[in-house]
C-alpha cells in the first residue's frame, strides 16, 4: 500500500501533463479562418502564421521551429516528470538550436528581414535560458529547475508574441 502512494503524485502529474496538451491541442479558434490560412494550419499545426510575413519567411520559420516544437515538448514532460536527462536533453538541444541571423543592410530578398528586432533579442534569451535548465538538471536542483523553466517559458511567449504581433 505505501509502495502505491508513492506513485500517486507521480500519476497525477503525469495525467494532468496529457490532459494539458490534448486540450491544447484540441482548442480551436474562435472565428472561422479562411480556405487558405485552415489549409496551412492542418499541415503545419502550431502558431498561426502572421499577415506580415510572406510565405518565403514563413517556410524559414516552419523549419526551423518545428524541431524547436518537438524539443520544448519533450523538455515540458520532463520538467514536470522531473526527468532530469530528457532535460538536460530537450534544453542543451535548445540551446545549441542554430539561430537566425539578423539581417545586413541591402538584404531586402533575405526572409529574416521581415522579422522585428525583438525576435532576435528573444531568440539570444532563450539560448541564454535553456542554458540555466539544462545546469539546474544536470544538478537535480528541483528549485533552479522549476525557475529557470518558468523564465524560459515566458520568453517563448514573449517571442510568439512578437512573431504573431510584430511589436
């Protein structure tokens, strides 16, 4: 009987953790969106893709975010499954992600000129903060864990935001 209990927080969290992403997965818009933008959507599940930016930066994006999808997943089941290699793992992945490179002067054909400075402000954070997970897995600091996923996750907010709203 004890040997069950201490499997009971354990299975909570992980129930609670796949209840979060189907109902996240399963939200739908509000508003009905056009043939175009419902069509882009279903082959390329995630954020929906701004007015502002063409399909040639678009494509850059989809690519590049769709493994950085993958490994913020994984890195969220491992932080609230407290499994300190899928950590290390998911964060070291995102940190050495390649990044977009500002764009130069007289480079107006180059897709990352369409994205705002902010974007590549954000995306040096996120290097940054993914740093700190990975440290606080590789010591099992529950607390530092914890912090440094709650900071990482507000910047992947902070730059969805951006992406979407072109602040």
């Amino acid at each position: 009987m004890t040997h069950a209990r201490s499997r009971i927080p354990l299975v909570v969290a992980g129930v609670l953790s796949v209840g979060l992403l189907f109902q996240a997965s399963a939200a739908e818009p509000k508003k009905a969106a056009p043939k175009a933008k419902a069509a882009e959507a279903k082959e390329h599940p995630g954020l929906p893709a701004p007015d502002y930016l063409p399909e040639a930066a678009r494509t850059l994006l989809r690519k590049k975010m769709g493994r950085h999808g993958l490994d913020a997943r994984d890195l969220m089941f491992g932080v609230t499954l407290l499994r300190y290699d899928v950590v290390r793992a998911a964060a070291q992945r995102i940190a050495s992600e390649p990044r977009l490179v500002r764009p130069e002067a007289g480079a107006e054909d180059d897709p990352s000129t369409f994205l705002p400075e902010r974007f590549f402000v954000l995306q040096d954070e996120v290097r940054m903060r993914a740093q700190a997970v990975a440290a606080a897995a590789e010591k099992r600091d529950d607390t530092a864990l914890a912090e440094s996923y709650g900071l990482l996750v507000q910047t992947c907010v902070s730059c969805h935001s951006v992406y979407l709203k072109r602040e």
